[in-house]
C-alpha cells in the first residue's frame, strides 16, 4: 500500500479545507491573538533554559558567587514560568473558542443547505451519511482548527527559536546538532505512511462497528422474533476484534514512532555532553551554556514529534472537509424563481390543476404520462389505484417536492414555479402513513413548536379530530413528553396528532397520503369524523388505501401505470365498469399498497 495520498487526493482535500476557512474569518483577530500569545509562550520556554545557563556562569560558577543575582534570575525565571502558563491557558482558551465558533458556524451552514435541498438529494443519499457529515466530520474538522493550527505555529516556532538560541550559544555544537534534522526528517517519514494506515484503519474499522450497531438496534424486533442473537453476537463480536486489533496496532505504531525520536534524542544528548563537556573541560565554553544545550536538545525533539502526529489531523481534516465540500457544491435542484413575491395566503381559494404533466424519478422512466385533472376550491378528491400506478408522485409534484419533466401545475390559475415555496408548503398540508414525530411535548408536536399558535388552537384542532380525549388520557395530558419518534404512543395516536397538527396549522390545500392505512377500525372512524370537518373549508386530496374512505368524494381519481385512466363519482365509477368498478367488487379485499 502507498505511504501517501494520491496527488489528486490531497489537492481536492487542500482546496475543500480552503473552502471552509472564510467560516473562520470573523474570528480572525481572535486566531492573531492566539499567534501573540503563542510567540509569548514559546518565548518563556526558550528562555527559561537560557536564564538557567546565566545563573550558572554569572552567580554559581563564578569565583565569587552573586547571591544577590541568584534571586534575581529566580524571581524572573519564577515571571517567565507563570507568564508562560497563562499564555498557553489564554490560547488554549481562545483558540478553543474560535475553532469551535468556525465549527459551529460549519455545521449550521452544512444543516441549512441540506434543508433546501429537494426532495431527490435525499432520495440518493443515505440519512447516516448525511448525519455524519453534519455531525463527525465538523468534529473532525474542528481537529484542524485547534490542535493542527496550534501545532503548526506553535511547533514550528518554538524549533525556529530554539535553532536560533543554539547557534546564539554555540555555533560549533549547534552545527553538530543540525545533523540529527535529516535523521528526525527521515524517521518522521518512514512512519508518517504508517501512522496514516494505521488511523485510517481504526477509523474505518470504528465505522463499521457503529453502522453495524445501529442497524441491529433498528431491527430489533426482527432478530428476536428470528432468534438471531447468538449469530448477531458473534458477528458483532468479530467486528468488535477487529476494531480492538486495529487500535492496538494504531497505538504500537505510535509507541515506536515515539521510542525512535526518544532513543535518537537521548542519543543526541549523549553527543553533546561529550563534544560539550570536552569543550568545557577545555575552557573553551562555560557549563551553563552545555546545561542549556542539553536542554534545547531536549526540547528540540517535543515540536517534531508533535508536527508528526498532527500530520494525520491534516489528512483526517483534508477527508472530512472533502466530505463535507461534496455536499456544499450541490445547489438545491428546486430553487425560488428570480420574480416570485410574497402572497397573501388568506386570499387562496385552492384550485388545484394538472395540465399535461410527464414526471419520472429518473430520465425516460415515467411514473406519471400526460394527466390532466382539475380539483375545484373545498372539493374533497380521492386518488386510488395499485402499487406504482403513480398516486404518491401526484402529491410529491403538488408540494413541489419533485418538479415535472413536461407540463404546468397550478394553484388558483397560477403555476406553483411562480410562488415562493415557504408560501407554498404553508398553503399545504400533508398527513402520511408513516407520522412524523419529534421529540418535545404533544403540545409542541401539534403546532410544530410555533409558539404563535396559542394552546386554545391546539386544543380545538385536537377536538376536531377526535383526539382530545386520548391525549387528555395521557400522564401529563398535551404537555407529555415523546421520544423516539412517539414510541410512547400507538400507532392510532400518533396519527390523530398529525390530523391535529393539520387543523392547528390550517393549511388550504391538505393531502392525505395512506393517513388512515394503518388504523384499526374504531380509529378510523374517529378519524373519518374529524375529517369531514376538517375538510369542510379546504381543498382536500386523499390517496385511499381504503375505498371505504373515499366513497362520498366529489370526484375520484384511478391512476394505472402511471396513467389517469378514469374519474368521476363513486356511483358513476361504478357505473362504468371498468377499473374502478373492478376494485369495488373487490372492496372485501383491501387496494393493492400504495406506492
């Protein structure tokens, strides 16, 4: 295996982490305080062996001692030390606090541009890696902002100063002691490459071991109900090895890398105290300036070592800052046209219109082929038909989640292009099988933390759809609290709060997507009496799994493959005998899943 990253590699790497530096660029005085503050601090530390060499050639060595001198340099090496520590707590504390506030400022920037994204992007991403861009790779990144800029400054400052205070004391042993930089170079070379294998290894191994984890806990139900613990336990056992392994081998490569410069710099020292000491047996350097020496050399080892090890924060950063880029290029697929203007929401009546449309998920792959279909303001619309015949895409297109390939849609006369979408999606309200949920009280989940809508809306709202009374039943009534998507509620319950959720927020167009698929019958007909209510003043689509539920609707709508093949009323449907009519004479057996 290569030793390092191809060429291409670190480049897009270089140019992603450019991209996210202006994050940090209202925070750049606060970076140029913490480069004062480091020049402070790597100053007291190469100074302090230097005020050691005076006290011992000037008031301990000499033929007359200088007491008086001696507390002198101790009182100002006493200065030096406790300036040095609150140098390096104040930019510590600084340089924490930027990075973190350029971090900060990352991931909501990353969480908000994900949140204008169309309903496509998610289609053909992954939610956990969508979750771990926002979440662990700014943490990463937040490693390049402290630790790697730390490192690089004050590291390579400190052996800037210190080469220069060598050669200031001696520039015959400090010429020796240049030597050991190819050495060092070398040797951080060799296992640069295998520090970077050995924490991409870990990293990776960790990340398997975490996907694996979470897909176990979301199938739960499924392994015990199949008695796959056992096998689970062994498989996560395995993984869970080969983490340990790969942290362990981590770890060993360090501790060499670290033995190696220890070994070389005790070595160094050995030198110095010999070419030293000769010289100062000789008289031809004082002892305090070898006591320095040795203490340089010493120090001189500390701010390679630390450059090295950082080096794998740089690649790390470069990953995860690339990660993160990839997702920042992508500009939302439906955007807000340069003349939309602001509506007067009130004043929509809710004619929906399809003229034309052709839509597909992916190129010449049509779910939906030339439908037309007019929906008059406060009419109650039913939409049926079998797995993939195209119901769930209508729906996708009138919220304008998707945009069509061919054709307008309308609201009130208008294509829904011309309304800004924040307009729009208030306009609408969709209710799904699968409720959506957060976690927060009941109270908060009804008008989706809007605290602009009063509590006596909430309670009314809930009235309407029959769901009052349930949720007065619950410990702590409206203000019960959920998790974990409602797990603490039932299935029936969660759906009536989404009904409540529409009436409270008064949306003029609502969709109704499979919203009752999934109650038993005493709850639907809960449902289905606050429906009729709530459907009374607005335009109301619903997509039935359920014939049942749409039998009294204005006008039905039969999609197959993709097509509009018939509408009308429930009698004229049946009247004509043809699909719909089919799926009535079968109405003991429930629809075909909706898609």
């Amino acid at each position: 295996m290569s030793t390092t990253q191809p060429e291409s590699s670190r480049t897009s790497g270089m140019v992603s982490l450019a991209r996210l530096l202006p994050y940090a660029r209202p925070y750049l005085w606060h970076f140029v305080l913490v480069l004062v503050l480091v020049v402070i601090f790597n100053a007291t530390s190469v100074l302090q062996p230097y005020l050691v060499k005076v006290a011992i050639d000037s008031d301990i060595s000499s033929k007359h001692p200088n007491y008086h001198g001696l507390i002198v340099i101790s009182a100002v090496y006493i200065g030096v030390v406790i300036i040095g520590v609150a140098a390096n707590f104040a930019q510590m504390l600084l340089l924490q606090f930027a990075g973190q506030s350029a971090i900060k400022a990352i991931r909501i920037a990353l969480f908000e541009h994900i949140e204008k994204q169309a309903m496509r992007f998610f289609d053909q991403r992954a939610i956990g890696r969508l979750v771990t861009n926002v979440s662990n790779d700014t943490e990463t990144i937040s490693q390049f902002f402290t630790n790697f800029f730390l490192s690089l400054i004050r590291d390579g400052l400190s052996l800037v100063m210190i080469i220069f205070m060598m050669f200031r004391l001696d520039v015959r042993i400090a010429s020796y002691a240049m030597v050991l930089i190819p050495i060092i170079f070398g040797i951080s070379l060799v296992f640069r490459g295998q520090l970077r294998r050995a924490y991409q290894a870990t990293r990776t191994r960790l990340s398997t071991l975490n996907a694996f984890l979470a897909e176990n806990l979301a199938g739960m139900r499924i392994i015990q109900m199949f008695h796959q613990e056992r096998r689970q336990q062994q498989a996560f056992l395995a993984l869970d090895v080969s983490h340990r392994d790969a942290n362990i081998k981590e770890y060993l490569t360090s501790v060499r890398f670290n033995r190696s410069l220890e070994i070389l710099g005790n070595l160094a020292i050995a030198a110095v105290v010999w070419i030293g000491g000769e010289a100062v047996l000789k008289n031809a350097i004082d002892f305090g300036i070898l006591y320095a020496f040795i203490r340089y050399i010493q120090q001189f080892f500390q701010p390679i070592n630390s450059i090295t090890q950082n080096w794998n924060t740089l690649q790390s950063s470069m990953v995860a800052a690339d990660r993160i880029g990839s997702v920042l290029v992508i500009e939302p697929e439906i955007q807000d046209l340069p003349a939309t203007v602001s509506i007067d929401t009130g004043r929509i009546q809710g004619h929906v219109a399809f003229e034309h449309v052709t839509f597909g998920y992916l190129p010449n792959q049509p779910v939906l082929k030339d439908i037309n279909f007019t929906v008059e303001p406060g009419q109650f619309v039913g939409v049926v038909g079998a797995t993939g015949a195209g119901k769930s895409s209508v729906m996708s297109l009138l919220t304008r989640f998707y945009e069509p390939q061919e054709g307008v849609i309308t609201l009130d006369g208008k294509p829904i292009q011309q309304y800004k979408q924040k307009d729009l999606h208030a306009l609408m309200g969709i209710v799904q099988q699968e409720v959506s949920l957060f976690t927060g009280t009941v109270l908060d989940n009804i008008r989706l933390f809007r605290e602009d809508i009063p509590e006596e809306v909430v309670y009314h709202a809930a009235k309407v759809v029959g769901a009052h009374t349930l949720i007065e039943r619950l410990p702590d009534g409206y203000h019960t609290q959920l998790y974990g998507k409602g797990s603490n509620l039932s299935m029936g319950e969660r759906q009536l709060i989404s009904f409540a959720r529409i009436v409270a927020l008064d949306p003029r167009v609502l969709i109704l997507d499979e919203a009752t698929a999934s109650l038993d019958s005493h709850t639907e007909e809960l449902v289905q009496r606050g429906l009729t209510a709530v459907a009374k003043a607005r335009t109301t689509l619903v997509i039935a799994h359920r014939l049942s539920t749409i039998r009294q609707a204005d006008n039905i709508l039969v999609f197959d493959k993709g097509n509009l093949v018939e509408q009308g009323t429930h009698s004229e449907l049946v009247s004509l005998g043809g699909l719909y009519a089919q799926l009535d004479a079968e109405s003991g057996i429930e629809l075909p899943y909706s898609s």
